[in-house]
C-alpha cells in the first residue's frame, strides 16, 4: 500500500474567485492518482523550505500526526530529549509511524506483515526488515555505523574519495558498498540492478523534485532525513535513535545517546568571554559563516566561547550559513580571540600562509597575530555520533588546554 494521494486544494490561493476555483477542480479532476501521489513527499518537503522556517522555531506539534486514519491509535512514543525535528509512535503488531519536520511521515511495516488497511495515503510505508538502501545524506553512515548496521546500506550517493569514515571506505574497497550516483543524478539501473528498497537523502534533494519522483515510480520509498535542522548539537545525534527504531535497535541507540551525553557533561562549559570566529573563504573571496543560533554555533558556546557573529540577523530562507564580503566581515572578527577555519568545506588551507593568502587583511586579525588559529579536520560533519568529542575539541582550543584534540587541529 504505497498509494499517496494528497488533495489539490492548495494550488488554489485563497485569493482565487471563486469561479476559478471550481475551474482548476475540474481541470485537476482529471489529474491521475498515481501521478499526483508520486509528488506528494516534494511538496512537502518544497512547501516547508520555502516556508523559511528556521530550525531553531521547530515545534513538534505543527507536525506530529500520530493519526493512521484507521482508527489504529498508538500505544507508545519513543522518548526525546533534545531533537525536534522528528518523532516515533508505535501501534499494535510492530508498526512505527515516523513523522519529519517537513510534513513528510513513515510507516515501518514489519517482515511478514502487510501494511493496515485505510491507511491515509499520504504515509510512505517502508518495508522491514530495512535494508539495500542507497544512502546520500552522508553525516547519517556514521549512525548506521555506530549501530552496526553498515551492511543494510549497499548504494552509496557518495564517493569512495568522499568518505572520510573508515568503515565507509572499506565497505566500499571491499564492494559491499557501491558508488551511486550523487543526490542529483543517482544510476537508476544500478539502483534496480541492486535491488535498493530505500533511499535516506538529505534535504538536497528538495533542489533536484524529479529526481525524487522518479524513485518513487521506480518502487524506491524516499525518506528525507531532517537532522541538519536540529538547533541543539545534541539534537542532531540524538537522530540515531530515528534510525534505532527503524532497524529494530532502540536498546542500542539509547546506550549509544547516552555516551555522548555522558561525554558533553564533562566539558566544561564555563563561558571564557572569549570570542571565536568560525569561517571558511568561498571562490568568490566571499567569508561563509555559520547563521546565530544555528547547531555549530551553540557547540562553540557549549565549549565556552563566545560566536562573534551572533548579532547577524538570520536572513531569508532556512539555510545554515550566512555569506559576508570581506570589508563587513573584517569590521566584524578581526578582533576575534579565536579563529576556526571550516576546513571540512575548504579543505585548501593547511597553514596560516594559506589562510592569509585568501585575503591579505586576514593578517591583521587578532587570532592570526596571536596564534589562535585553528582548522576543522575534514572528518568533523561525517562525525555526528562524535559530538561531545567535537565539543571537547573546541573547548581545547577556546581555552588553550593543550588537551589531545580529533577534529580540529591547530595551523601553524
């Protein structure tokens, strides 16, 4: 039962005459089922990115629907403590429903079983056990790792070159772990050819709707994952227990959560006053930095530093990064304690030679004078079951500890 029949009423504005109502409902009765199910997910999914809405104003209730509309109710919920963006009820005979911040929600049928019948057309059923996925949102194979599930996904949306999980490149040496395609132009025949019963794409492929579609007339359920909207660091780890429930291993998951919450409460978050500066330079000579508010940013406060760019106004849209021109983002961080340069976008500076070649006003920063500059290894955004790590690292740096660190390194 994969039907996903939605209603058309949304493309008539409120605005709209009547009578031009009642035409365009004649016009999208003859509209075929199948086809307007097939865009029911993208609509979504567009509908919610072009809302603006920003992570940090998720509220769950706008889009928790526990309502099969078989009159099947849930008889339990999976606990959350910090992610907003997604949640799991469970019924009677194994069946979780998921529902995503995009409007978007799941049925996870278990092996043997069909789908419940009258089931509101709108919900995607995946089928267990869950398995040959073809998965392109990259910062979720350290979840599937973590939970030793690497052997569910067999297609890849990202290269072996790509890869910076050891796991991940030696599944793909070993050809247990193929190469796809990226989320914009995967190889529909060797998704068949692999028998991909799943797709687990990021938020990318709201930008590329026919290419959704056409995995879902090609049989492929697609589930677009919402971890990269969380606001709290903890939230978006705490998306291995979204994906816990859907391979049957909540136990493991929790445990899983609970190290890293473990982890984060021996960093000492006492704020420093000192004030860092987290960037990278785009082709353009253009500075990205992180949007105020946004899950980098309260780790760098959760490490006891102080975003310099947090008066910025967020801007339009949903995206996590704000673009500055050199001039303003000098007046802004040249005074910065700290600098941590994002290599894991701009994998070109490996010193402060490089960095200052990216522009020559860089060498009057504070940060560079003082040698307080610091890089991201490449590694940091495949690393989401790390984050109390990742916190303890930019706490090394902020405070100048000297402690061991995995995912920054300091550029001399």
């Amino acid at each position: 039962m994969t039907g996903r029949v939605v209603s058309c009423a949304w493309l008539c504005p409120r605005t709209v005459l009547l009578a031009l109502c009642a035409f365009f409902a004649v016009v999208l009765a003859a509209c075929s089922p199948a086809s307007i199910g097939s865009t029911a997910a993208s609509s979504s999914a567009s509908a919610a990115s072009a809302s603006g809405a920003s992570s940090t104003t998720t509220v769950v209730d706008n889009f928790h629907n526990a309502d099969l509309g078989n009159g099947m109710k849930p008889v339990d919920s999976l606990k959350l403590d910090y992610a907003k963006c997604f949640t799991v009820d469970y019924y009677d005979g194994g069946y979780k429903l998921f529902c995503l911040s995009d409007g978007s929600r799941y049925l996870t049928v278990p092996e043997g079983k069909s789908a419940p019948e009258g089931m509101s057309s709108d919900i995607t059923v995946i089928q267990q056990p869950v398995g040959d996925v073809y998965l392109v949102a990259s910062d979720t194979m350290c979840l599937f790792d973590a939970l030793n599930a690497l052997d569910r996904i067999t297609v890849s949306g990202i290269s072996r070159d790509n890869w910076y999980l050891p796991a991940a490149q030696k599944a793909m040496d070993e050809g247990s772990m193929v190469y796809g395609g990226k989320y914009n132009a995967p190889d529909y025949e060797l998704l068949l050819g692999k028998g991909v019963r799943l797709a687990v794409e990021s938020t990318m492929i709201n930008h590329t709707p026919s290419v959704r579609e056409k995995l879902i007339e090609l049989g492929i359920p697609v589930f677009t994952e919402m971890s990269s909207y969380e606001s709290e660091p903890l939230g978006r780890t705490e998306w291995v227990k979204c994906y816990g429930a859907m391979l049957d291993k909540e136990d493991e998951a929790k445990a899983l959560f609970d190290e890293q919450v473990a982890q984060l409460k021996n960093v000492d978050s006492t704020a420093t006053g000192k004030t860092v500066a987290f960037f990278y330079i785009n082709s353009n000579g253009s500075a990205i930095v992180r949007k105020p508010g946004d899950y980098v940013t309260k780790m760098i406060d959760q490490a006891g530093g102080s975003y310099i760019f947090d008066s910025l106004e967020e801007g339009e849209g949903n995206t996590s990064s704000v673009t500055l021109e050199m001039e303003q983002f000098y007046s802004i961080a040249k005074d910065a304690d700290i600098i941590i340069y994002n290599t894991s976008i701009d994998g070109s500076v490996e010193s402060v030679d490089d960095l200052v070649k990216k522009n020559a006003l860089l060498a009057d920063f504070a940060a560079v004078k003082n040698g307080n500059v610091w890089a991201t290894d490449q590694n940091m955004y495949q690393q989401m079951m790390q984050t109390g790590r990742i916190i303890a690292d930019f706490n090394a740096a902020i405070t100048g500890s000297g402690a061991d660190t995995t995912y920054v390194h300091k550029l001399g």
